[in-house]
C-alpha cells in the first residue's frame, strides 16, 4: 500500500525531487505516514482503517499535535493526503 500511495502522490502532482535533486514532498510525506505507524504501532493497512481519528489526533489541538507538527509538518500533512489515497482507493 505504500508504494501505492507514493505512486498516488506523484500522479497528483507532488515533488519527488527538488530542482537540486534533493528528496523533496513526496518523500517527506512518506517519512511522516512512516512516522506515524510508528508511533502508534501500526501497519501502513493499520493507519488506513484508522484515519478518520488519526488525522484529528495529529492536528492542531490533537492529542499527538506535536508530532504532527514535527518534520516541516510531514506527518499533519501526509496523512491528510493519505486520508485523500484510502478514500480514493475505496471508490474504485
């Protein structure tokens, strides 16, 4: 699933690499999902049956909102935009 999701990123248009080559959104995005599995202990799969509460955990005022916040916002973001993939992949 998530190399999915990577593939899902790129196709709306996300960075994979900055002008210099450096790992850019796309990669920060999948850095922050990783970040959460780890933090809650979950698989990728996990994340996704969970979203809906993960995402209001991460967010400002959330209970995990710091960690959230950390890593130029990779984790509040990305899971935003996971939360936009799990949702896509259930319509088709």
């Amino acid at each position: 699933m998530r190399k999915e999701y990577k593939n899902w990123l790129i196709a709306n248009g996300f960075s994979l690499y900055t002008p210099t080559y450096k790992p850019s959104t796309v990669y920060d995005y999948l850095r922050g999902l990783k970040r959460v599995c780890v933090e809650e202990k979950l698989t990728v799969e996990g994340v996704a049956a969970n979203i809906s509460t993960l995402v209001m955990k991460y967010q400002p005022g959330g209970e995990q909102s710091n960690t959230g916040r950390s890593i130029r916002r990779s984790c509040r973001c990305g899971l935003v935009q996971f939360a936009k993939f799990v949702q896509s992949q259930e319509v088709m």
